[in-house]
C-alpha cells in the first residue's frame, strides 16, 4: 500500500523557554555533548550533516544555523521585556503560557526528498554523510512555512525559526510569543487566549484551522497532504493480550534456547581442550597408549552426542527466532491512523410514476407500480451494503493492525533499555577498578617505606628512566614491563599513568612482604 504523504504541525505549550532548549534548537554542542546525547539510543544526531543545518532570520533571509550572537533564549526575553511582561510571583503554583514551540514536518520520504533529492542518506548511526548538499527545494519549503508563521503570529513575535536536517526526517522549529491586545489602550501583550483560545473547545478549532491554512497555503505547494485531526482518525481499541503474551513467549523460548546453545558450546569446548590435555600427557609419557585411547575415545562420544544436542538446539532457535521476526514484521507493516469511512456516492434515480392511471383497473397498476419501486429499492439498498462492508472489513483490519504499532514500540524501548543497562553496568564496571586503584594507592602513601618507593619509581617513569630496583645488587635495571609514553598523551594523563603504574609495581613488589590492603 502506498503511503499517503501528509504534513506534520506540532504545537506545545511553553512557561519558559530555557537555554538547553536554545542550544538544542541551534546547534550550540560541542563533540562531548553530541557523543553524549548520542549515547542514547532513541538519538541520531549526525554530525557530518549538521553543516547543512539553517535558519531563517527576521530579516527574512537564509542563514547558518546559530549566526546570531544572541542565543535565542536572549532574544525571546528581549522581546518579552518590549512586551511588558511579568512573571507571577516565583512560589506560585501556576505560570501563564509565554510561547509556543511549532514543528513543521512532513511525511519522511517526501521531506528527504526535498533536502537531498535523490542523493543516498545513510540513517545508520556514525554513518558518514559528508558527500550530501542540501538541496533548493527544503529552502523554498522552510521560506514559506517561516512566512506562514509570521501570518499568523506577526513577525516580530517569530523569534526564532531554525530548520534540522541532521535527524531523521527534515523538520523546522518554529518558537513564536503569542500576542494580543488587552484594555483600554489596546496595547499589545503576551495573551495565549488571543491565539489559542480561552478553552478547550476553541482551543481544538483554532488548531484545525491553522492544520488547513498550513495545507493551502504550504503543504499542497510540495506535494503534502492535511494531516489527519484526531476527531477524524476513527480509531478503535481492541484486546492486544494475545499479541503481547505471544511475543513474550517466543521471547522467553530464544532466551532459554540461548543459554542452552552457549552451554553446550562451553561444554563442547572443554571436552575438546581435555583431549588436548590427554594427547600432551601421552606425549610427555605421563600415562599410556591405551588408557590415552580409551579417555580420547569417551571424550569424543560425549563431544559427538553434545553436537548432535547443540544442532536441534541451533535449529529450534532460529525457527523461533524467525516467528519473531514476522511477528514484528506484521507490526512494521501497519498504520498508526486508520482512514476515515468513505461517503460514496451512488448513482440513484428516484423512481417516478411515468405512466398515467387508467380509469379501471387501478388497483393492478398500483400493485405494479409499487413493485417496480421495491425492486429499484432494493437494487439501491444492496449496492450500500456492499460498500459499506467493504469499507467496513478494511477498517478493522487497520484498526487491529493499529493496536500492534503500539508493541512494536515496546520491543524497540525494551530493546533500547537493555543497550542503556548494558551501558550502566560497564560505567559501574570501570568506576570499580577506578576505586580499587585509588585504594590501592593510597594504601601505598599510607606506609612511610613504600611510599619512598612510589615517588622514586614515579619519577622514573615520569623521566623515561629505567625503574630502580631494592633487590639488594645495587643495579638501576628492572625486567618489570612498562611500554612508555603513548602517542599524542597529554602530559596530564602520561603523569597520572605512571602514578598508577608505579603504585601496582610497589603493590605486586611487596605482596610476599605482608602487604595488605
């Protein structure tokens, strides 16, 4: 099925508007930050697309993302101060809203199309996408969504409007302080009402309304349909229990089938390693031929009846592997918003009496006049029920595929938190050696005779000399393995190497001396 393209506006509600918000917005990161924001698995931020990043400044002209000296959190409390604008008082439980953060999208494939055209974008993580060049179109689509927003907001309240291109699909953020006038005067203040509605009922229409001028006036231009309204998507909540007790099923039956593969495969090797083992005794003539053939003979039946264990196994995984898969095929298949019924029209006739009644016999002609009508009724009424079915059968085959997206996305978070416990356990994991070396050297500095030792083999490390040794002979040589500076460490970390390198020296050196820690 051919999926429709549509665009995307998301509007959200803001108090405040803070710095990490303008940062993000305009690419204000350092390398640390992208890597770390990287590490979480649900983020792409590509690195060798975000030159072709922009925005679009109040002079109404394209820019490179971030050309403004003043950040945009500066610049929207400039103009919240031109606005006379007042916080309630900082203990108070509520805050009026102060903006609005818009996000113009479209469907993925269309709005990559308008800023690569047909150029090949790499959405693996790390992948390298320096060759791209942004393309015209993404430019003329961006300059009329910005022009829309200052229709509808004013421009001087558009205080920043910045376009992405280094995410998955090319969108813009758009962040506008929403205006009105208020009292006598009529002087212009910060008023989400004057917007968005005093309730939640003009509140809806004000945003079904910008969803269709956004459409006329941008969306049809570049191909992109209006969104679908939350009224209008028709969406049914049917039982998902049986496609959640059949996924932690099969999950449970790789994991166990796991396990019993690796067991195997561990036991497998052992065997093996004991055959080794008999064949270097029988070599050294620690025991003799016989008995050697005999225990290799034992151990390679066992060895063939653990192979023949871990081939079913094998084959027994992969089939329940591969159930899981088209199970999350089906979900990857679906749609999140089921199609509206369809109004048809029908071509229908309404019967008319062409004939004129005759002067005896009336009750005959009546008879088949009104036959004639019940079988052009009922012509009508079976060409409705076909169509209506029809539509009716698609609708909850869509509505049951609905319901399956949302476990598609469980598997995906399940997946995505067990990638970020792994990561904690090796953070954990490094933080212990870190903490038993920091005890380590500090045992050493808390005795008066080895923390002579730790500075002077320190020092010589630090000098590139050879390391002293206390074995009696006087000798300035050490056989103890040290590979030196390594290429382009800092002095910094160099210095701190060696402090730790001479702290294990002392530590391995005195252990047989009652070193304890």
């Amino acid at each position: 099925m051919v999926q429709e393209q549509k665009q995307a506006l998301h509007i959200e509600n803001g108090k405040s508007f803070s710095r990490s918000e303008a940062n993000e917005n305009e690419r204000r990161w350092d390398d640390r930050k992208i890597n770390q924001l990287n590490r979480d698995p649900a983020n792409n931020y590509d690195r060798t697309r975000m030159h072709l990043n922009f925005e679009i400044g109040s002079d109404g002209k394209i820019h490179p993302l971030g050309y403004m000296d003043k950040r945009l959190d500066e610049r929207i409390q400039e103009r919240l101060d031109e606005l006379e604008y007042h916080p309630f008082k900082a203990d108070s439980k509520i805050q009026p809203n102060i903006c609005a953060k818009l996000i113009i999208g479209g469907n993925h494939e269309r709005t990559l199309e308008m800023a690569f055209g047909s150029q090949t974008v790499n959405m693996n993580k790390g992948a390298d996408n320096s060759h791209l060049h942004r393309c015209r179109e993404v430019e003329d689509w961006a300059m009329d969504s910005y022009r829309w927003c200052c229709e509808q907001f004013g421009k001087e309240n558009v205080i920043g409007f910045q376009v992405h291109l280094d995410e998955k699909s090319p969108h813009c953020h758009a962040l506008v302080i929403p205006v009105g006038r208020k009292g006598k005067e009529k002087k212009e203040r910060v008023m989400w009402s004057a917007k968005f509605g005093k309730n939640g009922g003009e509140y809806k229409a004000i945003l079904h309304a910008m969803h269709t001028s956004l459409y006329e006036t941008v969306g049809k231009k570049y191909g992109l349909e209006r969104g679908d309204s939350v009224k209008d998507r028709n969406v049914r909540h049917l039982d998902k229990h049986e496609f959640y007790r059949e996924q932690l099923k099969l999950e449970k039956a790789i994991k166990g089938l796991t396990t019993m593969k690796e067991n195997l495969e561990s036991s497998i090797s052992r065997l093996q390693n004991e055959i080794q083992t008999v064949r270097f005794r029988l070599s050294d003539r620690k025991i003799t031929l016989h008995e050697a053939d005999s225990k290799v003979h034992r151990l390679e039946n066992e060895i063939s009846a653990l192979q023949e264990k871990l081939s079913d196994k094998a084959g027994k995984l992969q089939e329940k592997q591969q159930e899981l898969n088209r199970l999350m095929k089906d979900v990857g298949n679906v749609h999140q918003i089921i199609t509206p019924f369809k109004n048809h029209r029908i071509g229908f006739t309404a019967p008319q009496i062409t004939e004129v009644p005759p002067t005896f016999g009336r009750e005959k002609w009546m008879e088949k006049q009104n036959k004639r009508i019940e079988t052009m009724f009922n012509k009508v009424v079976a060409e409705i029920e076909r169509l209506y079915m029809t539509e009716a059968e698609k609708q909850v085959k869509s509505a049951q595929q609905n319901q399956l997206i949302d476990y598609k996305k469980y598997h995906r978070y399940r997946n995505e938190s067990g990638q970020l416990r792994q990561y904690i356990r090796d953070i954990t994991e490094e933080n212990g050696k870190l903490n038993e070396t920091l005890c380590g050297l500090l045992d050493v500095l808390a005795i008066p005779d080895f923390r002579e030792k730790f500075f002077a083999i320190a020092d010589a490390l630090i000098g590139g000399r050879p390391i002293p040794t206390s074995s009696g002979g006087g000798g300035e040589t050490s056989d103890l393995r040290w590979d030196g500076r390594n290429p382009d460490e800092d002095d910094q970390s160099y210095r701190r190497r060696c402090m730790i390198a001479a702290a294990g020296i002392v530590i391995s050196r005195n252990r047989t001396k009652g070193f304890r820690r």
